[in-house]
C-alpha cells in the first residue's frame, strides 16, 4: 500500500481522486481513509496537522513522501503518475482543460454551498430534515474537539457559532431575516450554476465527445462531481432541461465504469 487517500463518499471534490483511480485500475496501490465530515472529523487536531484547510481530498504518497491537499493537484499528480493518460499532449487542449478545471474550481464552485443552503420557505421545509440533524452532528464533532483540544477552542466555537446561524435561517417563522439572506444567497449561487452549465453545454456544441475533445480528461473528472452534485440539488429538469448537448454528456460520463464511485 503506497498511497493513502483521505476521503468521504458523500464529498464532491473527493470524488476526483476515486474516479481517477477507479479509471486507471489502481485500487490496489491506494488505500481510502473516510474522514466524516457529518461528525466535523476533518477538524480533528490530527486531520488538521494533515490538511490545515480541514478539506478533502488529501493524498500522501508514503514512497515519494508527497502530501497534496487540493483536488486539481491530487488529480494531477494521480495522473502524472499514472503515465498521463488524461492529459492531453496537444499544448491547446491542455491549456483548454486547466480552463475548465479553473473554472470549476472559481466562483463557479457552488455544489457545497447550494447544498447546505434553501432557497425558499419551501425549499427550507423539504431540506431541513435532511440538513439540520447533518449540522447539528458536526456541532457535536466541533464540541467534543473543543474539549479536547484548548488551543483550538476558538476556533472550533467560532464554526459552531456560524453553523448555529445556518441552522436558525432553517426556523423561518422564529428567524425571517436570516432565512430571507440564505434565500437571496442561495439565489445567487444557483445563478453561477446555472452559468457555469451554459458555459459547459456551449462549450460540447460543436459535437465533441468531452470537454476539451474526443477523448476522456481530467476536465472531465473535475466536471463529473459537479454535474452529479447540481442534479442532486435542483433535480435533473433544472439542471440539463433545454441543455441538448450537456445531457448527452452526462448520459456519456455516467455510463463510464468509474462513474459507480460518485
Ligand atoms: N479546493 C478544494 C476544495 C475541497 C473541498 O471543499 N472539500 C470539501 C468536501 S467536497 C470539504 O472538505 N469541506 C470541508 C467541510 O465541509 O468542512 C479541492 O478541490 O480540494
């Protein structure tokens, strides 16, 4: 076992690497270590030694003693090492797919966000069963880190005081401000969304297969999750109806083997 990668099936960005992995057939040489986020155990004093950002996923590489803690580097350095079959060698359609990957990863990246926000009194009511205890278990993680760990206190407390308020804009008929705010900005990130699908589906306009051409990239790795992640939130009809082409590609990467990981 050379390679351990920390990760959580549920994460949108952790999906990177197993699709990676999944895709090249190297299960064997990597080892998955889950991370709850659900129990804030990426906020433990070790996690927190490993990755200072408290994200996954991270990989580390005991042969070449190589930590990577963002997904574009751990996707690069899983493929580099893999002889870089999702790389393109055309210097354009390499250029192309890091533009994709940078947009994915910008102001565009609202998957987690959306996520754990409502848009609507609405929304607020058919989420909140599924959001707030989700909250409520990291509280408890945060506490407990607390406790244990005096240096930190504060900064565990202060991730308790921001979710808490998250949690009261779920309680619209007690907090009406701080649910109008979480609507106008859940609002917002689903107008990025929504630009970003537009961005992608003109992109596959001209009939390529993939995002950057013929053939399978990590543009493609990075956009999978995403897809996957928008669809889960706003529904299929939201996020590929009137989008011709962005659904042939999604029905095209959902049908690849790796796509069991997501
Ligand atoms: N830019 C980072 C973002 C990673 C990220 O945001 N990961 C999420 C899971 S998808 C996470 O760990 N969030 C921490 C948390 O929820 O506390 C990357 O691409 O690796």
């Amino acid at each position: 076992m050379t390679i351990d990668v920390y990760t959580f099936p549920p994460s949108l960005w952790a999906a990177v690497p197993r699709l990676i992995i999944e895709e090249k057939g190297i299960q064997q040489d990597v080892r998955y270590i889950n991370v709850d986020l659900s129990k804030a155990e990426n906020f433990s004093p070790e996690f927190l030694e490993l990755n200072p950002q408290h994200t996954i996923p991270v990989l580390v590489d005991h042969d070449t003693k190589i930590k990577e803690t963002d997904s574009t580097v751990v996707a690069k350095y899983l493929d580099d090492k893999t002889g870089g079959t999702l790389t393109p060698l055309d210097a354009l359609q390499r250029q192309e797919m890091q533009d994709v990957i940078t947009l994915l990863h910008g102001a565009h990246d609202v998957g987690n966000p959306l996520f754990f926000t409502a848009g609507s009194d609405r929304d607020s009511d058919a989420k909140r069963e599924m959001v707030v205890p989700f909250l409520k278990k990291r509280i408890g993680g945060w506490q407990h880190y607390a406790a244990i760990d005096q240096a930190r206190e504060a900064f565990y407390k202060q991730q308790i005081t921001t979710t808490e308020q998250l949690m009261e804009a779920y309680d619209y008929q007690h907090h009406r401000q701080a649910a109008d705010q979480m609507y106008k900005q859940h609002q917002q990130l689903w107008q990025l969304g929504l630009n970003l699908l537009d961005k992608l589906e003109n992109k596959l306009k001209d009939g390529r297969l993939f995002l950057v051409g013929q053939t399978y990239t990590l543009a493609d790795v990075h956009a999978t999750p995403v897809l996957a992640r928008l669809a889960l939130i706003k529904g299929d009809a939201m996020v590929f109806g009137g989008r011709d082409y962005l659904t042939a590609y999604y029905q095209r990467i959902k049908a690849k083997p790796n796509f069991k990981t997501i």
